[in-house]
C-alpha cells in the first residue's frame, strides 16, 4: 500500500511558497502606492500656496484638470511630483517611433533582452532631458505667473527644476520596480492610483452639489447610468478577440511523426490600450498650459495676453477644437502604436519557418498582408472605439453641470484597462507557482509508489 503521506508537507510547503511570494508582491505594491501618495502631498519648495490654491480653482475646468487627475492632486499642489510620469511615458513612445527610422535602434529591436536593456537605458536618458525640460518651463511660468514667494535663479528656478525632475525620475524608478516585483505595470499603476485617489472626492463634491441645488438629481442619475454603461461597455470591447487559425504541418523528428496541430493567433480589438488618449492629451496638455501660465503674468489688453487667452481658450475641455484635435490625435495614435508594437511581416516570418500557415492563405508575403489587413480593419474599430469613450463623457466634463474629470471617458478606460491588465498578471502569477508544485507533486508521488511497490 502506497504511503503518501509524506507528500502533503510537501504540498503544504509549496502552496504556502506560492502564497507568500503572491503575498509579497501585493505588499510591495501597496507600499510603493504607499509611498507614492506621500509623496504627492510634499510641496516643491519655495511656492505660494495660497495664490497656488487659487489658480487652480480657477483652472478646474480646464486641460490641467485631467492632467491634476493623472498626477492624483500632485500638479494642484505642486509637489515635488508634479510633473508626474508624462515625461517617461513622452520619451517611450519617442524612443518607439525613432526606432522605426533610426538602423541602430532598428538592430537593437532584434537583439533580444540585451537590445531591451540598450532601449530601456536610453529611454531614462530622454527622460531626463525632458524631466528638466518640462520641469524648468513650469518654475519660469509659475514664477511669471506670481505664484512663488522668492523669485530668481538660484533661489527659485534651479531648486523647483531639480525637485520636479528628480520626483520624476523616482517615480520612473518606483515604476519600474513594481513591474519588476510587484503586480501590473508600474507606470499604469501609478496613473491607476491618483484616478481612484481622487474618487471619493469626486463624488463628494457631486452630491455636495445635488444637496445645494447646483446639480440635478436626474442628471446625477443619468451621469451613474452612464458611467456603468461605459464601464460595461469598455470590459466588453477589451475582452474581445479575432481570432485567426493557424495549422502547423506534420512534422517528422528523428523516427518520429507528429501530427499537425491547430491553434490560433489572438488579436485584440484596441491592441494600442491607452496610450492613444494619454499621448494625445500630453501633446494637448502642452500649448495649452504654457498659453495658461503665461496669461497669468501678461497684460490681458496687450496683444500677446490677447493671443494667450485665445489659445487657451480654443483648447479647453469642451471645445471645439480641443475636441476634434483629441480625437485625430487618438486616432492617428492608435495606427502608430500598433503599427509599432506590431509587425505583421515578422509575424508572418516566424509562422512560416515553424512550418505553420494559414488556411486558404500562402505563407510569406501572402500571410503577412492577410495579417496585416486584418490589424488594420481592428485597429480602425478599436480607435473609433476609444475616441467615442473618450470624447462622449468628456462633452458631460465639460458641461454647465460641473461633472467631475475623474468621471471622463479617458479615467473610465484607463481604470478598465489597468484593473483588467492587473488581474491577468495576478493569475498569471498564481498559474506560475502552480506548475513547479504540480511536477513536485507528481515526482513526489511517483517515488512514493515506487518506494511502496519496492517494499
């Protein structure tokens, strides 16, 4: 009779392995949002809070008020991370696209984890320089705007551009390591935590506005209706996939023949996720705050504080322009970042030297076009798709009722996104855990029957 009970420690040890490094990881993502909140509440020194606190009030309604919502209140408070991510995530996608035009980067592509390393270095580099960039643009317009209580180079200008920079480079560092130990992607989690941060203030001040007769009670309904219609709708689209079949041939190794399997390529509907709107509203965010910060400290009658306020307001929430420029943007986006994540070419490449193709289509040249005709009908749908979350709610945003930022279609999608991408990262690290325990257990047994059929 087999004995097995010396498996179940066993069992027990592995399972309670496996809880424990889940455990961790969670642990070291609640403290570095932690740490990250923390730090969204120390001010860069040398500011005055109370004009601060003003402007901003007056800019709630604004493009700055999605940025605020992405900072989680940092940008409102100006604190050391006020810049936020926007720089990292600006030179990312500027080191992709130089990477589609530049050989070198071209070859780094294809070298692996090493090239990966290179790409990574070499994005922190352009962080930095757009970090100090951005970083000393906003202590020159904050102190042309009256809003700091010493004024200078030394006083002012060189400590607020290093505090800012360097807030954005830890934060760069935090992000990084909660990819690398954490749950999720870090940059996405830090974005995650300062929407939800501002949640609850958020419907605060909306049913402080139904009590006092500012907002409707029925448009509260709709709003609600709305958002879980968005919400809803938002879960469906990313849960979506086209399938396309793929065969693989029957294949002979040594004496030996295996039979042709079949399986399939996932593609999702918005392969681009949110990077579309979140660049799109960075390279908004930019003429218009500086046109913001610089009307602030000129003449509204002379001809350059005339210009300022026009740009300023042609690109505010709920304008026209500002509306049909988000949207190209997103859409013009949405191609790019695909096309840049994507190639259809290579794809069709591997398929073919694995000896794996496509029903009813030739492999090589053939494969690649299907393939790539198919990415650019989903794309299409997709981006309309997140210009339409992204747009619709916005109009609500930028209504006479006051809707809240963090009820926007960009904070819904972004919420989505990052949930969904959070818990298939979670199960995909359980899963992990549960192969090694599993091959365990079977060792473990079988040595167990052997032991007992020896005895």
């Amino acid at each position: 009779m087999a004995n097995t009970s010396n498996t179940n420690p066993a069992a027990a040890l592995a399972e309670a392995g496996r809880l424990g490094d889940i455990r961790s990881r969670l642990l070291f993502l609640l403290g570095a949002l932690v740490v990250y909140r923390v730090g969204t509440f120390i001010p860069v020194p040398g500011i005055n809070p109370a004009a601060v606190a003003r402007y901003f009030t007056d800019q709630s309604n604004t493009i700055l008020g999605i940025v605020n919502t992405f900072s989680g209140g940092a940008l409102s408070r100006l604190s050391i991370f006020a810049m936020g991510v926007m720089p990292y995530i600006s030179a990312s996608i500027i080191i992709q696209m130089l990477g589609m035009v530049v050989p070198s980067l071209q070859e780094l592509r294809k070298e692996g984890e090493a090239g990966k390393r290179k790409t990574t270095q070499l994005t922190r580099y352009a962080t930095v320089g757009l970090a100090l960039f951005q970083s000393f643009g906003a202590a020159v317009a904050l102190q042309n705007g009256g809003l700091t209580s010493v004024t200078g180079l030394l006083p002012w200008l060189l400590p607020a551009t290093v505090t800012m920079t360097t807030g954005t480079l830890f934060l760069m560092w935090l992000g990084e390591q909660i990819t690398e130990r954490g749950v999720g992607n870090g940059i996405s989690m830090l974005i995650l935590s300062g929407i939800v941060a501002g949640l609850p203030g958020a419907l605060g001040r909306t049913l402080g506005a139904v009590s006092t007769g500012e907002m409707n009670p029925l448009f509260v309904i709709l709003l609600i209706a709305i958002v879980l219609g968005v919400t809803y709708f938002c879960v469906f689209v990313e849960s979506a996939q086209r399938r396309i079949a793929v065969h693989y041939a029957k294949r002979q190794v040594g004496r030996r023949m295996f039979a042709g399997q079949n399986t399939h390529l996932p593609f999702k509907l918005n392969m681009s996720g949110v990077i579309p709107p979140i660049f799109a509203s960075s390279l908004l965010l930019f003429p218009a705050t500086m046109a913001s910060f610089f009307a602030t400290g000129t003449s509204a009658t002379s001809k350059v504080g005339l210009v300022l306020q026009s740009i300023q307001a042609s690109l505010s929430y709920g304008q026209p322009l500002h509306l049909v420029l988000y949207g190209a943007l997103i859409l013009g986006f949405a191609f790019f970042y695909t096309a840049l994540v994507f190639n259809a070419r290579e794809t069709a490449d591997n398929l073919k030297k694995s000896g794996a193709f496509i029903p009813g289509i030739r492999p090589g040249q053939q494969t690649g076009d299907y393939i790539d005709k198919v990415l650019t009908r989903l794309t299409l749908w997709g981006a309309l798709y997140v210009m339409a979350v992204c747009l619709l709610p916005e109009l609500l945003v930028s209504s006479s009722q006051g809707v809240p930022f963090q009820f926007g279609g960009t904070s819904l999608l972004i919420v989505v996104v990052v949930v969904m991408d959070f818990i298939a990262q979670l199960q995909a690290h359980m899963m992990s855990h549960q192969y090694p325990s599993l091959m365990k257990k079977g060792n473990l047994l079988g040595a167990g029957r052997g032991a007992s059929s020896s005895s």
